[in-house]
C-alpha cells in the first residue's frame, strides 16, 4: 500500500478521534463520560504530536496530562459528589446562545485559517528531539525555565494550602 | 497529503468546542475540561507551525511550558473547586451567587 | 557556564532578591513554630525593600535584553519595578492590621505576596511572548489563591473560583492568538515580530488572522486590568476577597497588565523605531479606535454601576474599572506623551486607591461592615480616618490639587494633544457622573449623623499607614514636576 495514503489514513483517524471525545467532553450530560472522553481526547493530541515529529512533547502530554491532570479531574468529579450519587448528571446553561458562538468563532477561525499564508521557513525534518529541547531549556530558553520552577513551587504551596484541613 | 492547514482545523475544532464547553457547562469541572480543551488546541497549533512554518523547536518548547502552566492550573482550580465544595456542597456555577449586589 | 547569563544576572538582582525571600519564607513557615509569623513577615518586609534598593541603580543601565532576549531591562521595565514592588510592600504592611486577615496564618500569605511580585516584575518586563504568558499566570495564579485565602469563608471562596474559572479562559484565548501570531511571523520574540509584520506579513488576507490573533491577545490583556469587556469578574471578586487582596489586586496587577500592554503594542506592533512622538501599528483595523472604544465604554461603565452600589468594595471595584478606563485614555493615543500620563495616573492612583482601601479595612476592623450606610457619622467617631477619606475620594473624583487630579489632566491633554479632544471630553464627562458615588460617601461620613457609637481606637501601625498615603496624595501637588520629570525619563522602551 502508498505510505502516504496509509499515513493520511491514521491521521485522520486520530484526527477525528480527537474532535469526536472534545465533543463528547462538551455535549455529554454525565459527568464521567466527559472525564473519559477528556482522557481520549489527550491521547489523540499525543498521537498528533508523533506525527508531528514532536516525540519529547508526545510523551510529556502522556505523561502530565493524562498521568497527572485528568487524574486530578477524575478526584474533582469523585469528591465532589456525594457517594451514593450515581448518576453525576451535569446541566447545562445557555445551551442554544452557547452553541451560537462556537459556530461563529469556528467559522471565523476556519475562514482565518484558510486564507493566511502562514510564514514558511520550510520543514522542520522529523528527528528525535529530546536531546535538543533540553539543550534549548539550559540556553535560550533557561530563564522560563527557572521561572516555572519557582512559579510550580508557589502554585504548589498555594494549592496545598486551600485544600489543608483545618487545625483541629 | 497532510498539511499545515489539517492541524489547523483540528486545533480550531477544538478551541470552539473548549469555548462552548466554557460558556454551557454549569459543573465547575466540565468548565475546567473546556478549558483544557482550548489549551490543549493551543498546543497543537504551536506544535504545528513548529514543523511546518516556522522549522525549528521553538514552538515545542513553548507547548512544554503550556503543559508546565496547565497542570499547574488545573491543580489550583480543583483544590478551590473542593474548597468550594466544602462549604457549599455543590458546585454548579449557578450556586455561586451570593456575592451578586 | 554561558558568560552572557552571568552578566545579566547582575541586571536580575531585585527577581532573585525576590526569590530568595520566598524560598526563606517556605522554610520559615514550616520549621519555626513559634515565631514564624514574625519572621515571616520580616523576611517579606526585608525582601521587598532589598529588591526596591536594587531596582533603584537600575534605572541608569541603558537599554537592554537580557537571557537571551526573554526579558527587557529598560527605563520603563525599572519604573514598573520599582511601582510594583512598592505597592507590594504597602500591601504587606496593611495585611496583618486587618481583621479578615489576621484570624488566619499568613505564612503561605507572605510567600504568595512575594512570589506574585516576582510575576509581575517578569511580566512588566518581558518581550517574549512565552516569557509574557509564563509571567501573566503566574501572576494570575497566584492572584486566585490569595483571593480564596479565607478557605472557610464562602464569599472568598466563590470569588476565587469565578476568577480563576474566568482568568483561565482569558489567558488561554491569549495563548491561541499568540499561537496565531507564531504562526504568521515565525517567532515569539516582539522585536521579531514586529520585523516580521513591517516587512509585510500583515498584508492581503493576512490582515483577518492578525486581527484575529490580536483581538484574542487582547482578551488576556483586558482581563488583567479590568477592561471591558473583560471585566465581569471585578466586582464579585474584589468583594468576596479579602480587603488587602482587594486593595492589592486594583493597583499592582492592573498597573502589571497595562506595562505589558503598552509594550506589546510598542515594541511588538508598531512601525516606527525612531523616537517619534506618535507611532502607528500595523494592522488590517486601527488599533487606536478600538483602544478608544475600550476605554470609553469601560469609564463609563465602571461610573454607571457604581452610582448603585451601597457595598463599599463592590463601589471601588467599579470606580477600579473606572479609572482602568481613564488609564487607558492614555494607553490609547499610542504615542510616548500618553505613556508618560499612563505613568503618571498610575503613581497618583497607586497612593489615593490603596489610601481608600485601608481606610475601608479600618472601619471593617471597628464596625465589621461594607455598608455605606454603616459609614454615617463617622466623623464623630473617628474624624482621622473621615477626614483622610474625604481626602482620598476627592483624588479619586480628580478634584485638585489633590494627587487624582495631576493623574486626569496628564490622561485628558494627551487625548487633547492628539486631536482627540471630544475623547477628553467624554472623560471629563465620567469624572462628574463620578462624582456623585464618591460624594455619596463623603456626606455619609461627615454630614450625616450615624448611631452613636465609641470612639475608633486606631492601631499606631494603622495610623502611620494611613499617614503614607495621604502624604503623596495631598503633597503631589508640590512636587508634581519631579514625578513628571521622572516619567518623562521612563519611557525609554528596549527596541532591539
């Protein structure tokens, strides 16, 4: 078979995969379908991010995203319900204003899209790239990179301390 | 062929949906899954023209620092969802309301 | 080690004199029982004023990038410094003087003030966008957990969950017009783009995906500082959070906002370098009408909802707004002289708004009341703090030769100078409607009677407090050349 047709292929369905769980995550009125939904959503980013050739960033969105972040949903939905609700239904509010303006940003953002030309400096050729990104955060980037570790540690004391338990 | 613009939909796709999810959903979660979702798009796009426009790694290195902030966000809004919910027992936005003057 | 790096950390003092106090106050809280609430809090105080005595040398460096054109050390970034820092450290000295806060540790307080100051000191100074955007949440998040500091009380807890719940959203539209301007110019870096857009990649269809990119990067923008429309979050969350959050959150990240605001749209829009008086910036629409919109909408606004608050806080929330929306007057003519008046407000506001605030937090202390129907008769029972905000509100209302007034000429004459003079008019306009909230407060106090209560015992601490912003306020009037010499100096912006 073409490579390039098998390529187009899978792109399109992780591609759709992707669209396919955001809208669960959007439309769905449980709560724990939208959580895992959410989760299928991640994984058809991280397969978007291979196929970009992005394989450092592909296994850090595995790894925090559904490792870390949707875990931490999944307790925000689980504790803060009572136990015995089963159902965990969520309503929606402005359901038909709502809908309006996500046409009229997708529409304007498609139109966008569709007649920019983007700058074009090329391609970038697809190699590993976990060698260079850390080289890049020990040099051009090192001041974020110092900067989000302080900013973890205070976004770290701060959450620590709304969620701590009163002092009996 | 795949190209630019392919991401470009996907990533469009996904804002959208992130911003209705935001504006309709009334479960503090679902907001935050919209919110995720419209940094999630952001990521995609910046990947993108990272291989196709721009070829060079600056636009991975910056979704890592998205990744970086968003995990630190979502930390934040769930420990004052359940601080939230601690008081009130709920968390539906239409609950919040007694700061209204 | 790169050598370049180890030069510019010497430009970077005051940031690490930042982060190193908050790593003290970290190890303070959780090892010294007993003492930690003063130590902490002398940490905070110390840190803070080191890293201002740091910032001072700064101002003479010159123009330059620094780590590898991430942030900028310029006149401007030092002005914005030094403002912060100093609405920080007044901010620490009213904290523990407040009832709200003082039944609760405020260890993991000083360590928020502190690690919120070295966000905003990143972010007046960034020209790189992922350095903006790292600098802008961590400043917002550090915002939405000192609004719901008071965990145990419901309105603090509401009011942080709308902001973060609303912030999020803002900052991460932000990033997706970011990611649009990537896109178009190929880099993060402003001096890179605005390269990239005056040699014509706005042009044909591109125009729509910059307007796009930087409508959505004003989104973030707006939120920051409470523009219209981004500012539904202001007044439930400037009164659900405790006052001294309240008092921090209408000077300093605002003033944060506007800094990064005028830099963006100078060194990353605009296409003159030369030290012009006017620059333009490209775009398919022009900016300055809509940045004129925004203003007047928000003034207006900020001063309609107002008239009908009787919560003192939700009140200052909207006349917050409000003055955004003045502020903005100057931001909007886009030329060095409206920088400059920017500058100039925001020195005046800095001492009238948190003047006003600590006098909200006093009266709290003593009546445990918003209202301003509690506010009746306060001249009898306490005419210090009656008398000191009067003084306030008529700065607030522009009324010379209080300080609010130096603030609205300097906004309203750029407007004039640039042949915007029906703009300047609508401001003046906003400053009358304005006058009758801030009027409504005054009568309160002094003309109307109120019930008899005690007299207020005010703590020395508070007092003096209370003494540091009149000063400014009611002396501007005979110094105010300096500070307008002195803004005149800080527009020196880094081009590269």
């Amino acid at each position: 078979m073409d490579p390039t047709a098998v390529a187009q292929v899978i792109f399109y369905f992780f591609a759709v995969l992707t669209v396919a769980s955001a809208a669960i995550v959007v439309f769905s009125s449980s709560l724990i379908y939208s959580a895992f939904a959410l989760l299928f959503t991640f994984f058809g980013v991280a397969a978007l991010y291979v196929f970009l050739g992005a394989d450092f960033l592909a296994a850090t969105q595995l790894v925090i995203y559904v490792g870390g972040i949707l875990i931490l949903l999944l307790f925000g939905v689980m504790l803060t319900h009572k136990l015995y609700d089963l159902d965990l239904k969520t309503e929606t509010f402005q359901f038909f204003p709502g809908f309006l303006v996500m046409a009229a940003v997708l529409l304007t953002l498609t139109g966008v899209i569709s007649k920019t030309q983007w700058v074009s400096r090329g391609e970038r050729p697809l190699n590993p790239t976990t060698i260079a990104i850390g080289l890049l955060f020990m040099r051009e980037y090192i001041l974020p990179f110092e900067v989000a570790s302080v900013f973890l540690l205070v976004a770290l004391i701060g959450a620590a301390m709304i969620v701590r338990r009163r002092r009996s | 062929m795949i190209g630019l613009n392919h991401y470009l939909f996907v990533s469009a796709a996904l804002f959208s949906l992130g911003v209705m999810g935001v504006l309709t959903r009334k479960n503090a979660v679902n907001v935050l899954m919209g919110i995720e979702l419209i940094l999630n798009s952001a990521n995609i796009n910046l990947v993108a023209f990272s291989r196709y426009s721009v070829a060079s790694l600056d636009g991975q290195i910056f979704a890592v620092f998205v990744i970086i902030i968003a995990a630190a966000e979502a930390a934040v809004a769930l420990a004052i969802v359940l601080s939230m919910y601690r008081i009130v027992k709920s968390v539906n936005l239409d609950q919040a309301d007694t700061l209204k003057g | 080690m790169n050598p370049e790096i180890l030069q510019d950390l010497e430009s970077f003092v005051p940031e690490i004199v930042l982060t190193v106090a908050l790593l003290l106050v970290v190890l303070a809280d959780i090892s010294l029982p007993k003492l930690r609430t003063r130590v902490t809090f002398l940490v905070t105080a110390v840190g803070l004023l080191a890293a201002l005595c740091f910032t001072v040398p700064l101002f003479g460096a010159g123009e330059k990038a620094l780590f590898y054109n991430m942030v900028a050390l310029d006149r401007m970034a030092v002005f914005f410094k030094g403002f912060l820092i100093l609405a920080s450290f007044l901010v620490l000295l009213a904290a523990p003087g407040s009832k709200e806060l003082s039944s609760t540790h405020l260890g993991e307080f000083y360590a928020l003030l502190l690690g919120v100051t070295l966000g905003m000191l990143l972010l007046a100074s960034s020209v790189d966008m992922l350095m903006l955007y790292l600098s802008l949440e961590m400043v917002s998040l550090t915002s939405y957990i000192m609004v719901g500091y008071l965990r145990h009380d419901r309105q603090s807890n509401e009011a942080s969950l709308k902001y973060i719940l609303f912030g999020a959203v803002s900052t991460g539209s932000m990033l997706y017009g970011i990611t649009l301007l990537f896109g178009l110019t190929g880099s993060t870096k402003m001096p890179a783009i605005r390269e990239a857009l005056a040699s014509g990649g706005a042009s044909g269809g591109n125009g729509m995906a910059l307007l796009v990119a930087t409508a959505l990067i004003l989104a973030g923008f707006g939120f920051k500082t409470a523009a219209v429309p981004f500012h539904f979050w202001c007044p439930d969350v400037y009164t659900g959070a405790p006052t001294p959050v309240t008092a921090f959150l209408s000077v300093a990240p605002k003033a944060a906002g506007f800094a990064t605001l005028i830099r963006f749209f100078f060194s990353g829009m605009s296409d003159t370098t030369t030290s012009a008086s006017q620059w333009s910036a490209f775009s398919a629409m022009n900016w300055t009408s809509l940045l004129i919109l925004i203003s007047i909408i928000t003034m207006t606004l900020g001063n309609i909802a107002a008239l009908r608050q009787d919560n003192l806080k939700r009140l200052l929330a909207y006349s917050s707004i409000a003055h955004a929306g003045y502020m903005m007057m100057g931001a909007a003519v886009l030329s060095y002289e409206g920088v400059q008046a920017v500058l100039i407000y925001l020195i005046t506001y800095l001492f009238m708004n948190l003047g006003a605030f600590l006098v909200v937090i006093e009266i709290f202390n003593q009546t445990n009341s918003f209202n301003v129907n509690d506010y009746r008769g306060l001249y009898r029972r306490s005419p210090f703090l009656a008398i000191s905000m009067t003084i306030f509100l008529l700065s607030l209302m522009g009324i010379p030769p209080f300080a609010g007034f130096f603030g609205k000429l300097f906004v309203f004459a750029a407007a004039v100078n640039h042949n915007l003079a029906w703009f300047a008019v609508i401001g003046a306009l906003n400053s009358v409607v304005a006058v009758y909230y801030y009027a409504r407060v005054i009568k309160a106090m002094i003309i109307e009677g109120g019930d008899e209560g005690a007299g207020f015992k005010l703590a020395g601490t508070s007092r003096a407090l209370v003494w540091i912003m009149l000063l400014p306020t009611v002396g501007m009037v005979l110094f105010w050349d300096r500070i307008q010499a002195l803004t005149g100096r800080s527009w020196k912006f880094f081009i590269g």
